[in-house]
C-alpha cells in the first residue's frame, strides 16, 4: 500500500513539472454578473446578519489521500453532502478554495456549478488560477444575493507549487430589512501551503487590488498560515491592515489537522455576531460559518 502515495506524489510532480504557465492577464474585471436563471430557490435566509461560509473544497474528495483515487459517483456523493450542510445552515454567501471545473483527475464535471444548481445559489463566480491536460480549479464565490463588480486574480507563479489566487464580488448589503444597503466586498482567497515568503508575496498583491477598494469587505479562505507562528501571514495582514477576525489566540477553531488553516476576516466597520467551526466531514478542511453585521457603536473590538 505504501507504493499508492509515491506513485501520487510522482504523478503530481511531473504534472506540476508539465504545467505552462497562461500568459494571459492575471487580473480579469467584470461587471455585468447574470444570474443562472435555471436557478430557482425558496430559501429563508437570517435576516438579522449576513451569513457567510468557507471550504477548501479539497478537489471534491472529501476525506480520500487523492482525487485520483476517488470515481465520479462519489464525487457527486461528495458534493452533495456538503449541499446538504447549505440546506440547514442557509449562509447567503459560500467561499470555495480547491474548487475544479470540469477536470479529468475529478469526475470531468464542474463541481462549482453543480453545488450552485443543487443548493440552489442563483449567482456564482469562479476564478480559473490552475489549469492543463488534468486539471482545472481554483477560488469561487457562490451567493443567494447579486453579485456586481468581480475581480478574478491569478498570484504571480511560484514554481514548483501550483498557482493559487482569489476572487472577489461585491454585494449590497443589508437586505430586504428596511435599512439602506450598502456596498460590501466578498473575497475567497487561496494562498500557498509551502512557503511563508511565497504567501507574503501574495498578500502583497491582495492588497495591491484592495488599495482603491474602501468598500467594508469581508475576506475568507485557506491562508495555510496560523495565528501564533513567528512568522505569521495571517497576523500580518490583520495587525497592518483595516482587517481584524473572531478571537485569533483562541483554540477551538482549527480547520486543519489540528491546525488554524482557515480564516474569515473583516473590515472594522462590521463585526462578528457568531463564529462557528462546523463538525461535518465534507473536505480535509473543516468549513467555517460566521454571521456578521454593521457596526451599531464606535467600539472597534469584536467579541
């Protein structure tokens, strides 16, 4: 059994070894997001906060050592275990990492797509950041409300890693409550898993896009970095930026192997009404479940 992971991580390198990078521009603005009219939900969503969610869909596995190992009909078993969390926990916001499109090495449908029709998310948007003869995936969005003004980025290559980047969408929020809605940026993020220089480049170019972005924003994703290391991505960002997230030194909310891989940050005019690691095996990360709202004081500190 031990020759199944070599033969994996072989097959993995000349695969990444193979890999052409696309020349193509690496930021890709949009502004016209059409709904999938096929779409059709009855969804009662909170109205007293916006309820986002964020997985490292790992490829649609699940649990498995290897998409490569997994056959089409678990992959839609898969997917449809995590649809199953969206049905009772109705976030109006989903943020994917590892997220495929039609691909070889995972069933060869789009997994994006599929979790959009069958949970019923009528707005979607997938960033493309990894892509040849196997494979095709990256950084996704899906939302119950319209999304305006996206951004797709592709992080400059970092060999021999695969490329990783992010996705943004603007929504308004608050919704259908009487109050006047406001402009609010959602981001799913995916940073390398190998090297902390690597990952501190990447934030440089989030934040690089960001910069003439004021909008409040609320960013989510798979940072491979933790909050206590010495060498911390993830409080950077936090400690030098607008951003801040829910009780960072706390335990109880690891997403990885033990470890706080995961994150949702926020801008400091919104704060967290509940942050909450769920329990259901869908990934071999855990997926994160937040409501936010506008701040109603001047306090900057979150609970």
């Amino acid at each position: 059994m031990k020759a199944i992971p070599i033969l994996i991580a072989l097959s993995l390198i000349l695969i990444v070894a193979c890999s052409t990078v696309d020349k193509r521009d690496r930021t890709v603005y949009q502004q016209n997001i059409q709904a999938d009219r096929t779409i059709l939900t009855d969804q009662e969503y909170p109205v007293h906060a916006l309820r986002v969610m964020t997985l490292n869909l790992a490829h649609g596995r699940r649990d498995s050592l290897n998409q490569l190992l997994v056959n089409n009909d678990t992959f839609r078993h898969n997917l449809d275990s995590i649809v199953a969390v969206l049905d009772r926990t109705k976030p109006h916001v989903i943020a994917l990492q590892e997220a495929d499109a039609a691909s070889r090495w995972s069933g060869n449908f789009d997994h994006v797509s599929y979790l959009a029709v069958t949970a019923g998310y009528p707005w979607r948007v997938h960033a493309i950041n990894a892509e040849n003869w196997l494979f095709s995936f990256g950084t996704a969005l899906l939302s119950a409300l319209p999304l305006v003004d996206t951004i797709e980025h592709t992080f400059e290559s970092s060999p021999p890693t695969l490329d990783k980047g992010f996705v943004l969408a603007q929504i308004q929020w608050p919704f259908d409550d009487g109050e006047k809605p406001r402009s609010v940026d959602l981001i799913s993020v995916h940073l390398d898993f190998s090297r902390q220089m690597v990952r501190e480049q990447q934030i440089n170019e989030l934040q690089s896009v960001l910069q003439a972005r004021m909008n409040p924003t609320i960013i989510m994703g798979d940072f491979n970095s933790e909050w206590l290391k010495e060498a911390s991505t993830i409080r950077a960002l936090a400690e030098e930026s607008r951003f801040t997230t829910y009780q960072p030194e706390s335990t109880g909310y690891e997403t990885y192997k033990g470890k706080r891989l995961d994150w949702i940050l926020v801008t400091k005019d919104l704060e967290f009404v509940d942050y909450r690691v769920l329990p259901d095996t869908l990934s071999d990360h855990a997926m994160l479940v937040a409501d936010i709202r506008f701040k109603t004081s001047t306090d900057d500190a979150n609970p």
